[in-house]
C-alpha cells in the first residue's frame, strides 16, 4: 500500500508541475478506477481551487525554511530532502485531508467526512455561525444607526457630507466646502466586519471589534482618524494633506498608500503593515512588505520578510495561519469572529499552519483544527474550551 501511495502523490505533483503524459495520465485513471473513494478523493483535489490554494499556501511556508538551509546545506542534498518533504505534504493532502505537524488545508466547500469522523466529532455540533457584514453608525450628535443591507440610500447629513449607503459601503460625499469638522464612528461588535469611503475617498475596512472615529468631510491640511482594533487602509493620495491614524498612542502618517494596523488590546503588540508605498509609524520610515511592530513599552522595531496574504487575510474572508502561528493567536482570531469566549486547558506550545474560509461554521473550523492533533475543543454553548492535545 504504501508504494502504491506513493506513486499515486508522484503523480499528482507531477500533474499539478507539468502534467502527465498519456501513460501516466492511464496509470493515475486506473487507478481512480478501482473505488468510489479513490475517484472523489482525487477529483476533490484536483477540482477544487481553494485546495490547492492551500498547498500552495503550505508550499511557500516550507519554502522559506528551505531558503533559510540551503544557506548552510549542501544544494543537492537539500533539493532531494526537500523534494521527499514536500511530496509527503501533498500525499497527507490528499489521503488524510491534513498535515500533521499542525498543518490543515481544506475548501470550504468538502463534503467527504465519513461515518467515523462525525462520530467522533458529535461534541463539537453547535449552531455557531460566523460573523456577517454589519456594524453601527454614530453621528455627530450621538444618534446610532445599524449598517447592514436593509439601510441603503441616504442615512444622514454631516456638516457639508451626505452619509450614504452605496453597494453595501457606508460613504461620504462631500458638498460645498465648510469650517467645521463634524465626528462620526463606525463600530463592529465581535463577529461583525464594514467598510467603507471617507469624504477623500481613501477606503477603510474594519475587522471585528473595531472602530474607526473621523470626520465627515476633511478641513485643513491634514487627514485624521482614529481607530481601535484592526483596520485595512487604502489612502487616497494628496499631497497637499497628510493622512494621519491614531492608536493606541502610535502615529501613523502617509500621503497615499495601502497598509493594515492591528491594534487589539489582547494581542501584546501593535503591527502596522506596509503593502504598498511609504509610511512613517512614530516618526519612524516603513518601507513597503515591512512591519513596524510596537510593544506595550512604547519600543518599535521594524521586520521585514512579512507573509503580507496572512496579515490582510481577514479582509479577504479568510483565516490564514502562518508557519509560526501558536494555537492561542489562532484562537483570539476565531473568538472574534465567532464572537465565542475561549478557555484554556493544559500547556499549548505547538503551532498550526493552513488557511481556511471565514465563512465555515465554528465546528468545522474547529474539527479542522483537532485534526492537526495539537489540540482538541469542547463546546458548551458559546465558551470553547481548548484542551491541548499534546
């Protein structure tokens, strides 16, 4: 059997590299051929896009530890490991639907869990659902106004600023020019995510518990916000006005770039990402694929080499974990998007890796996660109880 296997994940690196000829395309048929099983498993495989998004994802992560030894190692020696690492990725992929060593790679769409998985997986049925797209408006004058798909059109009028609900986006349209600047906030609970156009079309998009404080329309010569929790920014450029976000006592200031702030309290740290362009944090220069990671005593230290697709994930819809992701960061995302409560039993050292989609229900999410056999969950109601399976 084992031969067997490996021939088959041979086969279907090679399909996915280069393709097949016409006798192993036979080979790889056959063996389809000889069971259900055999067939749905490959098809899902090869059929469905987000799975090999996810080797693909699980690729890159290995790919950046192998980059780091092939400074030390012999290149042939490291090419032929590296080639049996990756083909046994792929063919747990395939057989198990997992890597161990904490990875998992799953679609959101699998369908092939069988009598025994959902036997041992009942205590993990619950009606948690994920999070949705809403949040809460607060006016000037404090009146609140929920955002969601049934508020559409004009909402209000802010000092020269029409607030409207555009194709499900809250945005400002500026008037005449005025000499008053008039606040509002938009807010997410836990489990909600918005976005939406400032009056200087710069784009915001907040995650779960977050807020964003600004004006309705921008006067003088700089652009401010305020913000708590994580937000996405693709700022407008203007030369002329300085776009400047506040948190947590950090300053970030641009002129028109793309970049994310995660600033949540239970995170340790404030990261301000750079995507694309040029920012200052704390008067300090960030260039473009850098983060400015800044700790509760106020030091800044500037990284590169960032994983940018796992940092903005969330605004994707997806949880994306890296190669150093330990269980309790993982969870502090899924506690907010599920807004769940999460306890913890035992010593958690490991890490998991893998991504998948926000919009999964929690216990798929979480029977994804048990299967990386780092950890196992209780739910009882809305409290997860995280047992470490080590």
């Amino acid at each position: 059997m084992p031969l067997i296997i490996d021939r088959i994940k041979e086969l279907v690196i090679k399909h996915l590299d280069a393709g097949l000829d016409a006798a192993e395309q036979q080979e790889l048929n056959t063996w389809m051929s000889q069971s259900k099983i055999n067939k749905e498993a490959i098809q899902e495989f090869l059929d469905d896009k987000s799975l090999q998004k996810g080797i693909g994802d699980l690729y890159k992560t290995k790919e950046r530890i192998w980059q780091k030894l092939e400074q030390t190692v012999d290149e042939r020696k490291i090419v032929s490991i590296k080639r049996k690492i990756w083909q046994w990725a792929v063919a747990a992929a395939i057989i198990t639907g997992i890597t161990v060593s904490g990875y998992f790679i799953f679609p959101d769409n699998s369908k092939h869990d069988n009598a025994n998985t959902q036997a041992n997986t009942e205590h993990l049925q619950n009606n948690i659902k994920p999070g949705s797209y809403k949040a809460k408006l607060v006016l000037a004058d404090g009146t609140e106004i929920v955002l969601d798909s049934a508020t559409l059109g004009k909402l209000a009028q802010q000092g020269n600023a029409a607030v409207v609900n555009q194709d499900g986006k809250l945005v400002y349209i500026p008037g005449a020019a005025g000499d008053e600047e008039v606040y509002n906030t938009v807010m997410t609970a836990r489990g909600e995510t918005y976005s939406l156009v400032l009056a200087d079309k710069s784009k915001v998009w907040l995650n779960a518990a977050s807020s964003i404080k600004f004006p309705a329309s921008f006067i003088g010569n700089e652009r401010r916000v305020e913000i708590t929790g994580e937000a996405y920014f693709e700022v407008a450029k203007d030369a002329e006005k300085r776009f400047i976000v506040s948190a947590k006592g950090i300053t970030t200031e641009v002129f028109g770039t793309h970049f994310n702030i995660n600033t949540y309290n239970n995170e340790f740290a404030t990261r301000v990402t750079l995507l694309e362009g040029n920012i200052q944090v704390n008067k300090n220069n960030v260039q473009s694929g850098q983060q400015a990671v800044v700790n509760d005593n106020g030091h800044l230290e500037i990284t590169s080499n960032i994983d940018l697709e796992q940092v903005v994930a969330w605004k994707n819809g997806e949880f994306q974990f890296g190669d150093k992701t330990d269980i309790k960061t993982a969870m502090r995302q899924v506690e907010r998007w599920y807004d769940i409560d999460v306890e913890y039993r035992g010593t958690f050292n490991s890490h998991i890796g893998g991504s998948i989609s926000r919009t999964a229900s929690l216990p798929k999410i979480l029977k994804m996660l048990e299967k990386t056999g780092v950890v196992k969950f209780e739910i009882q109601d809305k409290r997860i109880i995280v047992i470490s399976g080590q």
